[in-house]
C-alpha cells in the first residue's frame, strides 16, 4: 500500500470515530468551528502520530521527574515574566473559569492558575506541574499542537485523542524566546460548555506581553553571562552578545560555527582541516585565528582540545535539534537558507551539505503539502519537492497552480 493510500485509509479511520462521538456532542455542545462535518487535517495528523505511542483511554498524563519540577520553574527563562503577570493570570482564570497552565518546551507543565474547582478537575487528569503534555505522551491536544508546529492552536471536545480529555476546550499559544526558539507555551482550559471565542485572542495577548518582556530582559540576562553569544549561520554570518555584532573575520565565523555544531571538539589537526583543507596554511595563521576568537568569547575556547566553554546558541544547531525530534515545521521555520553560504571551508561545506539534506528529507517525509511548498520557495528547481507538493494537495486546492508552475518552470530548466 502507497503511503498516500495508508494515510487515506487512516484519515477515513480517524473520521469514522469523530462521526462515531458526533451524538454525544450533540447531546452535551457544539462541535468546534461550527460543525461536525470534518475533523480538521491537523487533528487527523497528529491522531494518526498519536496513536502508535498513546492509548485514548487513558485517564491521565504521565509524570516527568516524579512530578517534581520546581527546579525546572525555577531555572526557566519564563518565570520571571509570568511572574510579572502572575496576578493578572490569576484574575483571568478565576473570572473565565478557565486553568492556565505554563510548559517547557518539551511540554511538561512547570506552573497552573486556576479557581479551586477547575484546578481540582484539571489535577484529575494531571494538567498540572509536571504533567507531560506532548504529543507521544498524551496525544492530539493544544499544547502538543501548538509545540509541534510554532502556532497558536485550540481543540475542542472530542478533538483530543484521549477520551478523559472530550469535557475540555483548550486555547494555548507558543512562547518564542527572542532568538526565536520555542520556549514552551501559554495555554488556558476549562470545560466545553464554558468556551469562550475571546479566549484565543487573550491567550495570543498575553503570549506577546511574555514576549516583550523576554526581549526586554536579554541585554540583562547577557550581562550576567558575559560568554553568552548568539550566533546565525543559515543564510548570513554574525555572532551577537550583548545585541552588540562581534567583530569577527569571516575565517572566525567558520571556526565559531564548527565548534558549535561540533560540541564535543576538535583536535588541532582536525580543525585545520576542516577550516583549510590541503591549502598551505602555517601554523602561527592557524593559532592567530584561534586566538582572536577566543577573546572575543572572552575565554570561551578551550586549549588542548578545541571545544566551546562558554554558551552559544545557534540556528543551525537549532534546526538538527528541531530535525532530531521529528519536528519538520520547526526546522522549516528556522532554515533560511545555506550554512555560513559564502565559506569555502571543507568543514563547513560538509556541514552545509549535510543541513540541505536532512531538511529536505524531512519535507519529502512530511505528509503536510505547506512543508513542500514552504521548501519549494527555496529550492525552484527541485521537481522532486514539487511533484511531492502536487501528490499532497486535494484536487480542488487552489495552491496545486503554485506547485505545477514550479513543477513545468524545474522541468523545462
């Protein structure tokens, strides 16, 4: 069976049960989105994910680390702004009759406001610190969505996998730090018969007061970690501390970015071939470079192996994390273009290579058509990409002119 067809024969699965619960809506509230005439494709995609991994009749989410997660709150980038909302947080939830709940960016729950009542059904099904709430641990459901693609994203009723989960509607919004990772996400629950279509937009409201304030907070965040550097290497070149550009040679670019896809390090050996290749390069050149970037991380590079000991953060880095944890939307979101696309270095050539690939597998893996026609924008002369776009696309989607346009442009190139 073709995995168009195994995905046919799963979507009709997944809509026969949502047919299957349209009388008890009935009978208990509206469907979400004004009708039951057909569960959402984000819904059936994630229902077919969920199901290998999450029984829809458990009662309950799992725990992460015994439920035990102070430390996380604790050390998160989110508290101190919702902290600063706190009450705020406090008075919505108890006048709406809603449970907010905060996750990291692996879902689990580090921090809930709410009135007794809902808090007391929300800990029924462990929506509360700890909780796992991602999509392999607890199935279709806002916070996984809104983790798994960057969006803001709503479920109702009998939207969510896990049957415990149908007496709730739930609005969430993912937080985005200012190098534009995920960093977890807001998101407000109560019972279907209280939802409220004002709650998105003060989910998405809030959201962006969260964001502001982290924005506002890194020159002082940086400041306590002096090492603390930003750097972008897909589709440019620069290195950022302090919202400051370092001074940094092309050459040390390189060199910055091996060592933070490479956490592990370098021997000197290795290093300068990865940096020169075969070229006649003298080894005081080779030192010079190495010393120059390590002052400008002030330190920051170890001596006999070279590795960074000091924190960056990197795009590319972010996307192979995004790549590893099956997130294609991510990874498409953060890939703007070429590793450092101006190097000739051996190393980074590889790595350039290696990036392209995997991102580009990942959309021909990826059985949303906006995946291949998101890439297909970069890459106009891939028919492949393009041919997987117009396999994706239902016949009456106006989109399918786009992708057969770009189809006949990289086949008569």
């Amino acid at each position: 069976m073709s995995q168009r067809s195994d995905l046919r024969r799963r979507k009709a699965t997944l809509e026969g049960e949502w047919f299957r619960l349209v009388p008890r809506l009935k009978t208990t509230g509206p469907a979400a989105g004004g009708g039951a005439d057909a569960l959402r494709h984000e819904v059936t995609e994630s229902w077919a994910r969920s199901l290998s991994s999450v029984d829809p009749g458990r009662d309950s989410a799992p725990v992460t680390d015994g439920g035990t997660v102070h430390h996380r709150w604790t050390d998160s980038p989110l508290r101190r702004p919702v902290d600063d909302l706190a009450d705020e947080l406090r008075g919505i939830a108890d006048d709406a009759g809603f449970v907010t709940a905060v996750t990291d960016e692996s879902g689990t729950i580090l921090w809930t406001c709410g009135g007794r009542t809902m808090t007391r059904r929300a800990e029924r099904v462990n929506f509360a610190p700890g909780g796992r709430w991602d999509e392999q641990a607890m199935g279709t459901n806002a916070l996984s969505l809104a983790l798994r693609t960057g969006r803001p994203s709503s479920v109702f009723s009998a939207e969510h996998l896990v049957t415990a989960l149908h007496g709730w509607v739930c609005y969430c919004a993912p937080v985005h730090g200012p190098d534009g990772r995920v960093l977890g996400v807001l998101d407000m629950s109560t019972t279907w018969d209280r939802s409220n279509p004002l709650a998105m937009s003060t989910v998405r409201s809030l959201v962006s007061v969260i964001e502001a304030r982290l924005r506002t907070e890194l020159p002082r965040h940086t400041r306590d970690n002096p090492g603390q550097v930003r750097l972008t290497c897909l589709g440019t070149d620069q290195a950022v501390r302090e919202e400051r550009p370092l001074a940094l040679r092309p050459r040390q670019l390189e060199i910055l970015t091996l060592l933070a896809l490479e956490p592990d390090g370098f021997s000197p050996e290795r290093l300068r071939e990865a940096l020169y290749g075969d070229r006649p390069v003298t080894a005081s050149t080779f030192k010079a470079e190495i010393s120059h970037l390590r002052r400008a991380l002030s330190g920051g590079i170890a001596t006999r192996r070279y590795a960074l000991t000091t924190p960056v953060s990197c795009d590319a880095v972010d996307v192979l994390r995004a790549l590893e944890n099956g997130d294609a939307e991510t990874a498409l979101r953060l890939y703007r273009g070429p590793l450092l696309p101006r190097s000739a270095a051996p190393g980074i050539e590889q790595w350039r290579a290696y990036l392209e690939v995997a991102v580009r597998e990942a959309v021909l893996a990826s059985t949303r058509p906006e995946h291949a026609l998101r890439y297909g924008e970069r890459a106009p002369y891939d028919a492949e990409v393009h041919e997987h776009a117009l396999r994706l696309l239902d016949q009456g989607d106006a989109r399918r002119a786009v992708a057969a346009g770009r189809l006949s442009t990289a086949l008569r190139d």
